[in-house]
C-alpha cells in the first residue's frame, strides 16, 4: 500500500479548496444554461460535475493525514451533495414542499453521516445554548429574520411555495400545491433553518476552523453557500446572500450557537416563499 500523503502546504490547501470552489460554480452554470435554454443534457452535466465532486473528495481526503487536514475536503461533499440530491428528485411545480420536504430529509440523513464518520458531537457543530452572554445576539438575529427576508423579496420577488395554502390542516383535500400553512412553515423551517445552518454554519465551518482558522473558514464556507445560488441569476442576490452568510457565520463564532441563525435563516425564507408572495401586490 502506498503511504498517505502528508498535510498540504498552506499553499497547496488554499489550491485545492479553490478548485473545488470553482468546479462548484461551474456546475451552478451549466444548471443555469439547462434552465434557460430548456436543455436537459446540461442539467445531466451539472449532476455528472457535482457526482465528481461527490466522489472524489472522499477519495482524496482518505489521503491526507493528519485527520483533522482531511475533515475539511470530507465535509465539503455535502455542498455538492445538495445539488445531487435536488436534482436527483424530480421536482414537482405543483408540490414544491412535498419537494422539499424530501430533499431536506435526504440532506439531514447525510449531514448525519458526516457527523458521525469524523465524530463530531452536537457540541461541535453548535447545535446548543452556546454562550448564555451573548444569547441576546442570537434573539436579535432570529427577530430580525422576517426583515431580511422582506429585503429579499425586494430582490427576487419569487412565486410562493403554495398556490393556495389551506388554513386547517384537518380540512385539507390532499391536493399539491395546497399543503397547509403549518405544514409548509414546518417544511421550510427545517430544510432552510436546520438543514442548510448545520451543513454551512455547522458542519462546514466546524471543519474548516480546523483546516483554515476562524475568519478564513468564515470566508470559504461563505463563498461556497454563495456559489449554490448562482441560479437565481442575480448579482444582487448573490451579495445578499454573501452578506447574509458572513454575518450569520460571525454569530455563531461569537455566539458558538446556531439557533440564531437557523430561526433567522428559516424565518426569512418562510417571508420570503410562504407569507410576502401573498401579502405583497
């Protein structure tokens, strides 16, 4: 058997998490050409680039010692992951939440994995109470959710997630695309505000502490929660949501707590896709 290769140089590292960066965009792209051109096989392509990723990353993490230099490159797969998985199952226009729904549940089992293939506790992701002191920081950021996504909506002015949501669970016929506003609040809840804050500002960033230090992995991470919306096809999407990466990310390292992130992040989107479409003409 050949020897591991030893931790890259700083150098070497910084190249690497570049490329994949930049493999991550490039996807993106091509998702977006399939989208406005109607070309299926450049989605196909996006999924084959992301599949790459999916598989190479853990190949070349097995290589590298020491453990902690190769976490970084393991947990990445989750990135790419995500479009796999978004992709893999077919999207319903009439049932997005039912969508979603499955997709988040997917996500969180692989989250799970990772978690537990490089033994990182609860604790180590931020998944806590975190420092009790600054708990008024993470109440100040859940509040403010609502407001960022209303400044989204300025941005995007996306279609809502439901068609007409039907008020009593009980009453609902079953029909897609007129889920209940519970349920899709819970759905949305969890597949942006738990899902998406433990593999970005958890996961990720946990690991890339380790590879990068503090305010280096604050950027890369931020930079690959960018990269997976290139699809909307904003430029100005894309720095609010670079903002909103950097600054849910600054809280959690002060804080050492997602939950403000995760309410704010999750509330945003429930504004954004459940509430504003509706409310705003």
């Amino acid at each position: 058997m050949e020897p591991l290769e030893p931790a890259f140089s700083p150098r070497r590292r910084v190249t690497i998490l570049l490329q994949v960066l930049t493999v991550l965009v490039v996807a993106e792209i091509l998702l977006v050409y399939s989208n406005v051109t109607g070309d299926a096989s450049f989605s196909f392509a996006t999924l084959l680039v992301d599949l790459v990723l999916v598989m190479g990353l853990p190949v070349l993490a097995s290589r590298i010692v020491p453990r902690d230099r190769a976490m970084l490159l393991g947990a990445l797969v989750l990135a790419p992951l995500l479009r796999v998985v978004s992709l893999a199952i077919p999207f319903a226009p009439s049932s997005p939440i039912l969508w979603l729904a499955l997709v988040s549940v997917a996500l969180l089992l692989a989250s799970a994995a990772i978690m537990y293939a490089q033994r990182l506790h609860p604790r180590d992701v931020f998944l806590g109470i975190g420092r009790r002191r600054f708990i008024p920081l993470n109440v100040g950021l859940a509040v403010v959710g609502f407001l960022l996504g209303f400044l989204e909506f300025q941005i995007l002015h996306p279609a809502p997630c439901v068609t007409s949501p039907c008020p009593n669970p009980v009453l609902w016929t079953g029909d897609p695309g007129t889920e209940p506003f519970l349920i899709a609040v819970i759905v949305v809840f969890v597949a942006t505000g738990v899902v998406e804050e433990l593999i970005f500002r958890g996961i990720l960033l946990r690991a890339g502490i380790r590879v990068l230090g503090r305010r280096a992995a604050l950027l890369y991470v931020t930079l690959v929660f960018t990269a997976l919306h290139v699809g909307f096809v904003s430029a100005a999407e894309l720095l609010f949501v670079f903002f909103l990466g950097l600054l849910f990310g600054v809280i959690v390292l002060v804080t050492e707590s997602l939950w403000g992130a995760a309410v704010a992040h999750a509330t945003a989107n429930i504004a954004l896709y459940l509430i504003l479409p509706f409310a705003v003409p």
